[in-house]
C-alpha cells in the first residue's frame, strides 16, 4: 500500500460521509418549505407544528453537513495537489458561483428564517425558507456540474500541462450534467421523504394524531415522483454512460467481449436478454462493448495501463442502487394505494416505513460509489489518471496520520449527529406557546 491508496480512501471515506447529510438537506428543505406553505395557506396548526419540528431536524443536519463538507477542500491541496493544479482554471468558475451565490444565498436566508419567527412578515419569512432551500439545489447544481466536467470534460483546452476554460456555458449544460442533476436531486427528495416516512412511522406506532398522518401523506407523495423521476433521468444517465464513459457501463454490467443483443444481469447468472442493448441505445439488437474489447482500444489510445474499474464494486453497487432506491419508491407507492381512500395508515404499513429508513441512503451511496468509482483510473476521463493526481510531497505516514484523525473525528460527528436527531424525534412537535399579548395579566398588574 502506498500514499495514493492511502489517499483515495481518506477521499473516499470523508465524501461517503458528507454525502449522508447532503441529499437530507436539499429534500427536506424542500418539504419543510412545503409544510410552511400549507400552515401560510390553511391556517392549520398542525402545519406549524410540523414546520418547526422538521425545520429543526432539517437545522441539525445542515450544519453537520457543513461541517463535514469543510474537510473537502482541505483533501485537494494536502493529497490531490497535482488535480487540483490541472482542474483549477476550470473548476474555480463553477465552484465560485456555488460558495458565493448558492450557499450565501442558502446560509443568509436560512439565518434570517431561523431567528425571523415573530420577527417578520409570514410572507416574508416563508419566502425566506424557500430561498434557503432553493439555495440548496443551485448549490447541489453547480457542484454535479463540474463534477460532471470530471466524466465528460468539454469547453476546455490543455495549456501547458493545465485545464484552461474556454466556454462556461458549456461547462455549466454539459449532458452529463443536465442528466445528472436531476436524477441526483430527485434521489435527495427520495432521502428525504424516506427519512420523514420513518419519523412518521415511529409517531403513527404511538399516537394516531392527524399531523403525522399529513406528514407521512405528503411524504408518500414527494417519494413516489421523485422516483419516477430517477428512472426516466436514469434511463438517460445509462444511454450518455455508453456513449461517453463505455467502460463503466461493461463493468456494471459484468460485459467482457463485445456483444450484440447484450443481456442486462440482474445477478451473476442471472441475465435478461436483449435489454442491456435497448437500455443504452434503444435498440435491441445493439452491439455493446465489452471491458476486454476496451481495455485494449484504450491501450492502443492511451498507451499501457490498465484502464478497467474496480468490477466487483462496480458491478454490485449498481444493483445496490437500483433494489434500494426502488424498494422506497415501491414502499411509497404502496402507501399511497393504501390510503388513496382513507387517511389512516395501517400499524404494519408505519412499521415498515420506520425499518425502511436504511434503504434510500444505501442506494444514494451505492450511486455514488457507482458515478466516482466507475470512473477509474482517471479523475478527468481521457485526461489525468488518478495516478498522476495524487500530491507527489505527502508520505504515506502523513496520509496515515490525517486518515486516522478524520476518521476519528467522522465517529465522534456521526454519534452526535445520531443523538441529536433521536433526542429530537424522540421528543416530539413542541407545543405552541401563547404569545405575551394573549397571556392574561396577573392580578396586581390590573390595578
């Protein structure tokens, strides 16, 4: 083992992590701004109350993300100097336009929400949580864009050995981005609503109050579109995948040698003929290409080396992605079948959906260890190995030290975090408190 290695799991370990928080936060700001909506348009209370308890789980989750998402950036000058020195040109524009337009955006409306209760206009401070929630998916936006630039790079030219941008436009509606963004957001909605369907679930099991009824509702709802739509932006993701990154998708799909009419596997020995070749081209006939027939084209293009991704990963994070993230998907469905006439959700319905809470973030981790992993051994496909972007000065005891304190410091964020939201969930909707206007005055006050 060597520093690179060491490096490309501390890259993983910390990005693993910080994904966990980072789809919560753009779905449930959505929904929070969506409770706030009905309370704002009905006058119900139980609105409110839902609003400011899924606003604080919402406020809890933020700032771990932030928090976590810090270390990034740190990661690219202490390990991935030579990257870093290549894409800067290119991934400074997008990269700005997300910390001083989206997270401004997202940070200062969600200051002013947070303490503008009773302070401001309801108006106003409803718009204030959609602009913070708004921020979020701009963020989430210009992120996946130039994550994209890594798997398809376009409006660029190489400089004397650097990335030069020529064309922003092209980074910022790359194809690979504009299909990636939505299926990625889409996901964060699924988190989400899973998420929420769990702390619905828990509450339905001990009280039958009508508010949880609402939020498992509304839940159910944003869950079942959302997976919708990440299968028609995954349909699209599969068919840009063969023609711009071909060698992932043999290796998701276990392809060794070019295969006209190629099955789609389901599981080792398990295969479906024809539709692999239809999925990535519409055609069922279709010739797929094969890792094998690959690795030697890239060979005769790149020069030696061995340009196949880890398979095994590949392959079952893939599958990993697909069964969990459409088993929440099915689980919604089912739910709102089986209240399409009736509110009430039966106690075995809000059992599974408390036990399912595993499932959406397995499959968004699944995906990204799929889209990063997938994409190996290059960090800019066609450009720069990840070989060659690893800093050359860091020593393997370096990367060893600062792989162990992050690691350490994850476990102590993760138990915190943990604890927070159970206390929280635990403790349930807080009880409005009258307002000092409407509190009647004591006795010696009224002489």
């Amino acid at each position: 083992m060597d520093a690179l290695d060491l490096a490309r799991w501390q890259f993983g370990v910390t990005t693993v992590y910080h994904f966990l928080f980072v789809p919560l936060t753009i779905g449930l700001g959505i929904f929070v701004a969506g409770l706030q909506t009905a309370w704002h348009r009905t006058g119900k209370e139980q609105y409110l109350k839902l609003t400011k308890f899924f606003g604080k789980l919402f406020l809890i989750n933020f700032a771990m993300g932030v928090v976590t998402g810090i270390v990034q950036e740190f990661q690219f000058g202490m390990n991935w100097s030579e990257y870093s020195t290549f894409v800067g040109d290119v991934f400074g524009a997008p990269l700005a336009m997300e910390a001083l337009l989206a997270f401004f955006m997202e940070s200062t409306f969600l200051g002013l929400w947070i303490f503008g209760w009773d302070r401001l206009p309801k108006k106003v401070h409803l718009a204030c949580i959609w602009a913070a929630a708004i921020g979020s998916n701009l963020s989430a936006y210009f992120i996946l864009a130039a994550n994209a630039w890594m798997k398809h790079p376009v409006g660029y030219e190489v400089v004397d050995g650097k990335a030069r941008m020529t064309d922003l436009w092209a980074v910022l509606t790359n194809s690979t981005a504009v299909a990636q963004v939505p299926h990625v957001i889409a996901a964060a909605f699924i988190v989400a609503g899973g998420f929420v369907l769990a702390v619905s679930g828990y509450w339905l099991l001990k009280t039958r109050a009508p508010m949880w009824r609402s939020a498992a509702r509304g839940a159910l709802i944003m869950t079942a579109i959302a997976g919708a739509v990440v299968a028609g932006t995954g349909d699209m993701s599969a068919k840009l995948m063969y023609e711009q990154q071909p060698m992932k998708l043999a290796s998701a799909e276990g392809l060794e040698r070019d295969t006209a009419g190629a099955p789609f596997s389901v599981a080792p020995g398990i295969e479906i003929p024809n539709v692999l070749s239809f999925l990535a081209t519409n055609d069922f006939n279709a010739t797929i290409q094969g890792t094998e027939d690959l690795q030697k084209r890239f060979e005769q293009q790149f020069g030696p080396g061995d340009y196949r991704p880890d398979q095994t990963i590949v392959f079952w994070s893939f599958r990993v992605m697909i069964v969990f993230g459409m088993a929440t998907a099915g689980l919604a469905l089912l739910g709102l079948w089986l209240t399409r006439r009736r509110r009430e959700v039966p106690s075995w319905l809000a059992r599974a959906l408390l036990f399912a809470l595993p499932l959406p973030f397995a499959a968004v981790i699944a995906g990204w260890l799929l889209s990063e992993i997938g994409r190996q051994p290059w960090t800019v496909a066609g450009e720069l190995l990840t070989a060659s972007s690893v800093s050359p000065g860091v020593t393997l005891a370096e990367v060893a030290i600062s792989l162990t304190v992050f690691t350490l410091l994850y476990g102590g964020l993760a138990i915190a975090e943990v604890v927070l939201l159970a206390r929280h969930v635990r403790k349930g909707v807080e009880e409005r408190q009258p307002t000092p206007e409407a509190q009647p005055l004591e006795p010696s006050l009224m002489y």
